[in-house]
C-alpha cells in the first residue's frame, strides 16, 4: 500500500505499460538550440570552403595574368622591337585644281609609300592602313585602304594607291593660300597613312598598336622640268623620309 501518492499519479508509476516521461521544457530548448547550432556552424563550414575555393581559383587566375605580362616585358627588353621606317617615293599628279569661287579642291594623285622593318628577329603585321592627302592639316582626299601584309625580319614592303578628291570642300582662307602656294610654283601636301599593326616573335603576336605616318611631299607648279610627265600625270621623285609613331 503506498501512502501520500494520488491515485492519478499511482497509474502513471514506471512500473506502467503506458508511462511515457515527458521531456522536461528546458531540455526541449536546450536540444533544439544545439541541434540549430549545428546546423548553422555546417552552413558556415561550407560557405568557408566554398570562398576559400573561389580565393584559389583568383589567385591562380591572377598569377597566370602575371606570368604572361613579365614574358611579354621580358621579350621586349630582350628584342627591343623598333618602329618601321616609311618612304614617299613618288607622287604622281593627275589632277590639281582649286576653285576660289567656290572654294572646293579637286586632286587626284598616285603615291608609291614604302615600308622597311628594321628588326632581324621581329615580324610585323599590318592589319589594315588607311592612306590620304591633307593641306594643312585639312583631308582633302578620301582614304585609300591597300592590302594586308605581313613584313619579315629586314623586309621591305611598297604601296602604290590612288588618291581622289572631287570637289572636296575647303575653308575659304585655305582655298586662298592654296592658291598663292599655287601661284609660287610650290605647294606642300602631306600624304599619311594611319592603321593598325601587331609584332611577330616566333609564335607570339603581340596585340595590335595604332600606327601614323605622315609624309611631306613638295609638289611644284609651272616648270614641268622637276617631274617626269607620263602620260597625263607628272611624277615627282621625292624619297622623302617620314614620321612614324607607334
């Protein structure tokens, strides 16, 4: 017989087939907030792993970037790639006339332009070059664009385009001084050329680099005798040297 103990809590003995202790509230909390600790501490473990993958693959991204530019320096300490050199050999005029009335100009020249590579180990690709008249700084021919070309170690590579200019517009104070140049039996036209080229070492070809070359060529009017008349044009033999930048 046990004494002091409710018949309620009498049925609920261990002893009981149908006892089931219920956990206690505190131990409920306390195991949930391990169990979402554990949770949350996994997460962080893989967002670790996964920024630590994506360090590694930047650093070897970045390291590789590296290794390739201290070649590309190297090789170019190493071979000192130097600029082509260009000639204007001859211009050819077929047609030079200024209008003052209505200030346009009208020019059509042949020019032979010639390119030698100065380097004995570096090729250089000419990509495209675009070839026009100025006076004074002023286009007064439209851009002639010649062929592609690969130049080899000491090669030397000849252009010969057409340039036109039908009635190309001109600022009246140049129509003015075109004229007197005109009237002076001399006239200074700048015959240029822009583009892109690349270097050749080996294997390697270096990214492409804007080229300007511009070409002063002294044209004389009124005495024939200082070019060679073919056919309708006459042909000045100039070999002027001309200024690159690369």
């Amino acid at each position: 017989m046990m004494f002091g103990i409710p018949p309620s809590h009498q049925k609920l003995s261990k002893s009981s087939k149908h006892y089931s202790p219920e956990p206690l509230p505190f131990l409920r909390r306390s195991f949930t907030a391990t169990m979402t600790a554990r949770d949350d501490c996994g997460h962080h473990h893989d967002e670790y792993k996964r920024r630590k993958f994506y360090y590694h693959v930047m650093a070897a991204i970045i390291t590789v970037v590296i290794v390739i530019l201290f070649v590309i320096f190297l090789i170019y300490l190493i071979l000192r790639p130097s600029k082509p050199s260009f000639t204007l050999q001859d211009i050819s005029v077929y047609a030079f006339n200024i209008s003052t009335a209505t200030t346009t100009l009208t020019s059509n020249f042949q020019v032979t332009i010639s390119s030698r590579n100065p380097n004995s180990r570096i090729g250089i690709y000419y990509d495209k070059l675009d070839v026009y008249a100025t006076y004074h700084n002023q286009q007064i021919t439209l851009p002639t664009m010649v062929p592609p070309a690969y130049q080899g170690h000491k090669d030397i590579t000849v252009w010969s385009p057409y340039l036109y200019g039908t009635e190309v517009p001109v600022a009246p104070y140049l129509a003015v001084s075109l004229a007197e140049d005109e009237t002076a039996g001399m006239v200074l036209v700048n015959v240029k050329a822009i583009g892109r080229v690349r270097w050749k070492v080996g294997t390697f070809v270096s990214t492409t680099y804007r080229l300007n070359v511009n070409c002063p060529a002294y044209i004389t009017f009124g005495n024939r005798n200082n070019g060679v008349v073919v056919g309708p044009a006459v042909k000045y033999q100039l070999v002027e040297g001309c200024n690159v930048d690369v």
